[in-house]
C-alpha cells in the first residue's frame, strides 16, 4: 500500500509514518522542507510540499492507495486556551484543500 501523509514528521504523523512503513507499506511525507526531515524510516522518504499548491507532489498522488492530512499548526508547545480549537484548523483546512 502506498500512502501520502502530509505533516508526516509531526507528532502524530510520525507516529503513522512509523507504523505504516514497518508493516511494509511505501510511505511519502509532504513537507516544506524534506531535506530537514530525518529520522524517516525505511520505506519512507519526504518530498516537497508547497502548502498552496500541488506542485512538487502532484506525481506522487498517482498510484496512492490513501492520503492522510496531519498538518496543520502545530499545538504541542502552546497553551491550551478557548481561541487555539477555531484558529488551530485554519492551516488543516488550508492544507486540505491543496490536496483534495
């Protein structure tokens, strides 16, 4: 199976990437940056992702099975207030429209 996460090298998203590429699955991680990104597993390599468009990864879509979006603004640092569930999906949203 060959799945397409963006924010493959956050928190959860790496957690999947984990999982997904010792099952043996081919896993590719959108990123902003993928020559930051370390750590991937075997099975796994970052491409880069322009957040607002499909350009550099559109390629990558042909033949996936699944494409999971994990990004979005990160919260892990920030402190949990009432503002931070409305303004945190801005980015998930923007995201996932650049997908889909």
């Amino acid at each position: 199976m060959r799945t397409i996460i963006s924010g493959g090298s956050g928190l959860i998203g790496c957690a999947l990437t984990v999982e997904l590429a010792a099952a043996e699955h081919e896993v590719v991680v959108l990123s902003r940056m993928p020559e930051r990104v370390s750590g991937l597993p075997a099975g796994a390599r970052a491409v880069r992702w322009d957040v607002r468009t499909a350009d550099g990864w559109q390629g990558e879509a042909d033949g996936a099975d699944a494409i999971v979006n994990r990004a979005g603004e990160g919260t892990a640092t920030a402190r949990w207030t009432a503002g931070i569930p409305l303004d945190s999906h801005r980015p998930s949203r923007r995201c996932f429209s650049s997908i889909v």
